[in-house]
C-alpha cells in the first residue's frame, strides 16, 4: 500500500492555525489522528458534510484541530451527541474521538445504547489505560496493579474491554489496534467508515506522561514495543485456542464485521409506510 | 409547516391535556426532533412525539436517560433542526450540565420540564412548582436561560410556540416550566390560524465561510446573538463548552475573553427584557395589596382577588408569565404603590426571593407556600389578603 | 526531500525508531522548542515508504514525493 505524504493532510485535513498540538511528547492521539484522516483521504470523504463528536479528554481534542464541522461536548456524552446530529441529519458522515474514560466510563451507557439502536457513526477510541487529561487517573481499562495517582497501591478493579464490549452488544463493525500498527488501522478506520450502523475502532495508544511514568514504562518507543509484545492478533489466537493453548495477551485485529440495518434505514421505513 | 400541521390535526378545535398541548405547539412551531426518557408526568409529551414526528419527517427517539436525551437534542440542533425534550424533576436534574452547555455554545433547544413533588423521586404525580430555582441556577457558573409558565393548557400551547421563537431568536435554551396539574388536566384549546402564526428560525450566516466567525455578534436582529451556521452547511464551525473566543475555540486562560464571553451571554437576553418578558396583571390601578402569581396557581389566586375586590379590598394581581429572567426594573414600577405583596407558591417560597429583592424593605412581602400536590383553595389566598 | 518542521517536532523520535531505512539520527542540537528534533543524516537511503510521516504523531516531518501531487 502507497502512503501520501503529510503536506497533503497537513493542507486539506488539517487547522494549520491550530498547531502544533497541545499532546505531549510522544502521545499517541496524534497518531490515530492521523490514520484517521489518511483514511478519510483515501476514501474521498467529503469534509463539508463531515461532524467529528469528541468528549472531555486528551482524546476529545482532536476535532478541535481538524477542518471540518466540530462538536467538543461533555465529558461522556460524545455519543449521545453525534446521536443526535447524525438522526438530526443523516446526510452527514459522524464520527466519534472519545477517550477510554470517556467512553467506558461516565459514558459507558451512551456506547452501549448507541450499539444496541445501531446508529449509523463511527467511533474511535484512543485507549491510553489511563485519565490522561485530568493528570493520570485509574480508568475502567487501566489494567490489574497498575499505578495511577489514585491507585498509588496499584489498581484492584478488573478492566474491562471496550472492543469485546462493542461485540457483546451488537456492533457490526469492531476492530482493535495500537498505534504501532499504523497500516491495519489505516484500513480498519476505512472499513469503519464505510459500515453501515455502528462501527468502533478502539486503538491502543501510549500515554508517557502519566500511565507510561507512573508505571516505569519508559518513553513512547519502549511504550509502543510494550504494546506489540502483549498484544496477540485475533488470526493467531484463535489458532492458539484451537490448538488448545490460552494466552493473558490482548487480542487485537478485526473483530466482527458484519452486516445488520442501522437506526436510520428502519426509521425511514416506517416513516415511508406512514405515508 | 404549520399549515401541514392543523390539517393533519384535523380540527382546530380540541379537548386535550397539557402534555399534549406542548406536543401541538411544537409541531406548530416546526419542532422535527426529539429526544427523551419517560418520566411521570411528563411521558405523554414522548408519546404524542413518538406518534407525530414519524408523520412530519422528523425524527423521534427514546434515550437511554434524560442526559442523552438533552444531549441528542443539542446535536440535533447543531444541525439546524429544532429540537425539544421534555422530563420532570428527577429528569431535570440529570440535564443540568447539558442546559449549562447549551448557554455556553449558544445552542437553541426547548426543555418541557412538567413539574412533580420533590425533592428525589419525590412525589411522581403530584403538581408542584419546585423547580423554580433550578430552572434559572441548575446548572453551574453565571448564565441566562428563559423559563415560561403557563396557567392553562391552551397556553401551553401557545407558549411552546413562543418558547421555539425565543429559543432560536436569542439562541438560549428555553424551559417550559407545566406542572402536574396542567399537563394532565384537560381544556378545550383552539389551534391559531395559520395566518397568525409567528414562527421565529435562528439566523444564519451572513457571509460567506473564508469569513464566517462562529462568534462574532452584529449581524442578527439582536445585535449581541451570534449567527449560525449550521453543520453540513459547509462552514466548518467548531462548537465548544470551554470558553470560546470568537472563532469558537479555546481559550481557557484568559480573563478578558472569559468576562467578555460569559457577560454577552447574559446580556444577549437581558438587554431585550422588554421584548422577552410577558406577564399579566389586573385591578393595579390602586392596588394596596399585590397578589403575584405564575403558572397553575395563578388561577385560584385570581379567583381570590376578585373574590376580594368585591368585599371592597384594594388587591391587584400579577401573573408572570416570563418568571426567568425577572424584570426587575418592570416589577418595582408596578410594585411600587402596594403595602403588601402576597406570593402563593406551591413550593416553600423560590420567586418570592428575588420579589423580596425588589422591593427591599419598604414593601412587606408574604410568602404563601403550599406543598404536597394540592394546588391553592381561593379560599386559602383569601384569606391571606383578608390577613392584610 | 525530506523536511522536518521543527515547530511541530516534539522529539519523540519514533521517527528515529522505526525508519526502515534509518535515514534519521537524533540531532545533537536543542531545536527552539526545547527538544531534540531527528536530523535527516542518509536521505539518499530514503526509498519514501512515508512510515516515518505516519507514525509521527505531530504531523512534523513531510517527504516530498512527486507521485502523488
Ligand atoms: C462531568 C465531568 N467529570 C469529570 C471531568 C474531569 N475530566 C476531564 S477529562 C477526564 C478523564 C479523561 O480520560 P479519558 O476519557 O480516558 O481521556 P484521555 O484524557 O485519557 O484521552 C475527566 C475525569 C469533567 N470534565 N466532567
Ligand atoms: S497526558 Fe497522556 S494522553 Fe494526555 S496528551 Fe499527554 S501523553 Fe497524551
Ligand atoms: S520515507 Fe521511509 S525510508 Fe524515507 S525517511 Fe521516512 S521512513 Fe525512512
Ligand atoms: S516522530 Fe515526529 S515528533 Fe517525533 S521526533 Fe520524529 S519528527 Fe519529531
Ligand atoms: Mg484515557
């Protein structure tokens, strides 16, 4: 696969007045930014009819730095929100950034329902295990005995997991990555974009300043080894378990994909048998 | 629209209660979106939504909570659309943040909030005025929002119309504050003719999008409301809760653009006090004794001052029918000769603080407060005024 | 042509790491941010793969590619 050069994301994607941006040193919300917007690139999408929905976070700022219509919400309702503007008008492509906190936290509700309704958006998640914005707190992914400031003992709550949540409930696209896997998540973000109903990316991405500090993870290269190592794509694994082996790694790789009518399709048709 | 909407109603005139009412005027006034969660006794208002906007090409979908509800309703407006929920108290509470976020970003949405005995879950099917405060203060930091109440179910009506107008004229969220009562009492109500609908939509840009500036103010017809664009439009606006310059983004540090943005955002709406605030009075011209009254309350306490003017009492009655933002200036004017001010509640006295402010100590002010769910005997505010 | 906007360059040097090629070492000099940016050493080995460009989280580094103009 040929990449493009940045001038052209720099140029057409991007609020050039806007950089350069305020994440941290090797923060991987940059990243993801930018596999998303190459994904759009390739895709053709037309960014006057495009809303990007973001909640409160590190995570959530990346509308602020993308040409399009922007909607920065509230903590946790980034998809109640684009609920609304894409059922308000479906004409438009909706897509979600929303942290790991974000979403599967004080917005957990939200993501559920809106799998369940099967609205028509895209959600990407930038899961850095952690609160990053608000200084390094545990969040529902931060793993078991992890250090955060607020489980300085290490974190005794279970983690859950927002791609197996997605697929518990219904969505028809899911698909993890890290930031380490820049062409699978490229192709991942266009097979989003172009599903019908509800589509999640989740993308692992290092946050050195506070999960990668507090738990002597080292700087962003030792983070993004770090992710290669303990995560096990979906094709392997499920040869593992077949083979009757079992593994404590996260399963990355595409999910689920299937085909299932969103809100807006079986709105329309009763709205038209009303008629 | 509005006409597809009185023939599709079939008659103009119905007996109906004030849920549905509050459905009707948001047809009438182009309402095509709504977002909520059922709640007593504000759920018939979600099933008269769910029944008409499929018919109207607008959209109708029960959330998962009322914070989504409120939340699907202001993404629905980014869109330009008009957009309503409705929910009581618990419901309210929930919403808090988002109505914070609505001042903020200047987003027009209409919030029905059919009042219940609180506080909590409180009592589900009991009238109650206990929301008063919370309308104008529920959410945190300094702000403005317009809160209506009506005293019958054809003002509902009515004022559902009035509450889109102001909502997309000063782009403000505006709460219709029912209670128990209204909402589920039934009266005839006799749609407008179409002629005599007045059916305000937000203005939208003036120039083109190398210029726009989501912000900047001057341009619409009051001068300190910013225009809007809405998304898709191919303007490209970026909408933020986080104080906001005028391009819309953030800047979070500074003082100046912080006073500045959150002083224009009162002042959009006070500025036009005169223009926002209706109210009603009777028998002022030698009123010793003032009755002030708004929403469902206002109909027994009329009763009683007439009741009472016949026993040759000089009382007077206002009704506020706009109760946020208060006129101050307005009240002291026609405050300024009574002795005594009687304010009936159904709460333990909310309005009767800033009509205390108003009159400061010159005026004695009585708070007639009555909670549980039963609305005011005439009686009881007689005999109130008889005290005097 | 490889340029490296240094207004943008955080030093990370992912850049640094993960160039197939290793055209980039980290430079030795503080850019005006504060950082040590990555300095283009053997742009002659760059084959314009752009992962560099892609796994730059801070849109820093643009090679120029005549192809896709
Ligand atoms: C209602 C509310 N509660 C708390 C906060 C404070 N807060 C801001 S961001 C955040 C957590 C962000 O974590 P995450 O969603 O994982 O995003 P990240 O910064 O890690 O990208 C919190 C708790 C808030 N803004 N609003
Ligand atoms: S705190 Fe963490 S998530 Fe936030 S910008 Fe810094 S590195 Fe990124
Ligand atoms: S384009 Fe490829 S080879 Fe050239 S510098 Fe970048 S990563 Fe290295
Ligand atoms: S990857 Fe980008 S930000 Fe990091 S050192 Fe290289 S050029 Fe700088
Ligand atoms: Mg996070």
């Amino acid at each position: 696969m040929g990449f493009i050069s940045n001038d052209i994301i720099i140029e057409k994607y991007l609020r050039k007045d806007m950089l350069p941006t305020i994440f941290c040193t090797g923060c991987g919300i940059g990243s993801v930014m930018n596999y998303a917007l190459r994904a759009i690139h390739d895709l053709n999408i037309d960014m006057n009819e495009t809303v990007f929905v973001s909640g409160i976070g590190c995570s959530s700022r990346v509308p602020g730095y993308i040409y399009s219509d922007g909607l920065h919400s509230l903590h946790g309702r980034a998809i109640a929100y684009a609920t609304g503007v894409k059922l308000a008008n479906p004409k438009l492509k909706v897509i979600v950034f929303t942290g790991d906190g974000d979403c599967g936290a004080i917005g957990g509700n939200h993501f559920l329902h809106a799998i369940r309704r099967n609205v028509d958006i895209t959600v990407i998640s930038i899961n850095n295990f952690i609160y990053g914005m608000t200084g390094g707190q545990v969040a529902p992914t931060t793993p078991l005995n992890s250090k955060t400031t607020t489980t300085p003992y290490g974190n005794i709550e279970y983690p859950i997991d927002l791609s197996m949540m997605a697929k518990v409930i219904g969505a028809p696209y899911v698909a993890r990555w890290t930031t380490a896997h820049p062409v699978q998540c490229i192709s991942s973000i266009k097979k989003a974009l172009q599903k019908t109903g509800f589509s999640f990316v989740e993308v692992l991405a290092p946050c050195p300043t506070s999960y990668g500090r507090l738990n002597k993870m080292g700087n962003t290269l030792d983070m993004t080894k770090h992710f290669k190592e303990s995560t096990i794509n979906i094709k392997l694994y499920e040869k593992m378990l077949a083979d009757g082996k079992t593994t404590d790694k996260m399963v990355i790789g595409e999910l689920v994909d299937i085909e299932k009518e969103d809100f807006n399709t079986k709105y329309n048709k009763f709205c038209g048998e009303l008629k | 629209m509005t006409n597809d909407v009185i023939r599709l109603l079939g008659r103009k005139d119905l007996f109906i209660q004030g849920d549905d009412a509050a459905v009707y005027g948001a047809l009438i006034a182009d309402c095509r979106f709504f977002a909520g969660y059922p709640i007593t006794p504000a759920t018939e208002v979600a099933e008269g939504m769910a029944l008409w906007m499929p018919k109207l090409g607008g959209v109708y979908v029960q959330m998962e909570d009322e914070i989504a509800s409120i939340a699907a309703v202001i993404g629905a407006s980014c869109t330009g659309v008009k957009s309503m929920t409705a929910t009581s108290g618990p419901g309210f509470s929930l919403m808090q943040e988002c109505i914070g976020y609505a001042c903020m970003a200047e987003i027009p949405c209409v919030i029905v909030n059919v009042q219940r005995g609180g506080p909590s879950t409180g009592q589900p099917t009991e009238a109650a005025q206990g929301d008063v405060m919370q309308a104008m203060w529920g959410t945190h930091g300094d702000h403005q929002i317009i809160a209506l109440a009506p005293k019958s179910v054809q003002e509902t009506l009515d004022l559902t119309i009035e509450a889109f107008n102001l909502s997309e004229d000063y782009r403000v969220p505006v709460i219709l504050l029912l209670d128990a009562e209204i909402g589920h009492m039934r009266e005839k109500v006799v749609l407008p003719e179409v002629v005599n609908v007045k059916v305000d939509e937000r203005v939208p840009a003036t120039i083109g999008p190398d210029k726009y500036r989501p912000y900047r103010t001057g341009f619409t017809r009051t001068s300190k409301v910013p225009e809007f664009a809405p998304f898709g439009s191919g303007y490209r606006t970026y909408v933020t809760g986080l104080t906001h310059d005028k391009r819309g983004f953030p800047v979070t540090t500074s003082a100046d653009v912080h006073e500045e943005l959150v002083r224009r955002l009162i002042e959009k709406v006070q500025d036009d006090m005169d223009v926002i605030w209706y109210h009603e009075d009777l028998f002022l011209d030698d009123a010793e004794i003032i009755v002030i009254s708004y929403g469902t309350t206002s109909r027994p306490a009329v009763s009683a001052v007439k009741m009472a003017r016949k026993s040759g009492i000089k009382v007077g009655h206002i009704r506020l029918i706009t109760i946020w933002p208060f006129h101050y200036e307005k009240m002291k004017e026609l405050l300024k000769n009574a002795h005594t001010i009687i304010v009936p509640e159904m709460n333990l006295g909310q309005m009767v603080h800033p009509i205390r402010e108003t009159v400061g100590k010159d005026i004695k002010v009585i708070s007639a407060p009555k909670i549980g769910g039963a609305i005011h005997t005439p009686y009881e505010i007689l005999k109130c005024i008889e005290e005097e | 042509m490889i340029h490296v906007n240094t207004n943008y360059c955080k030093g990370c040097l992912l850049c640094v790491e993960y160039c197939p090629k290793k055209v980039y070492v980290k430079s030795e000099k503080l850019s005006k941010k504060g950082v040590f940016p990555p300095e283009v050493k053997f742009p002659e080995n760059c084959i314009k793969c752009h992962l560099c460009e892609l796994m730059c989280p801070d849109f820093a580094i643009i090679v120029e590619d005549k192809d896709d103009k």
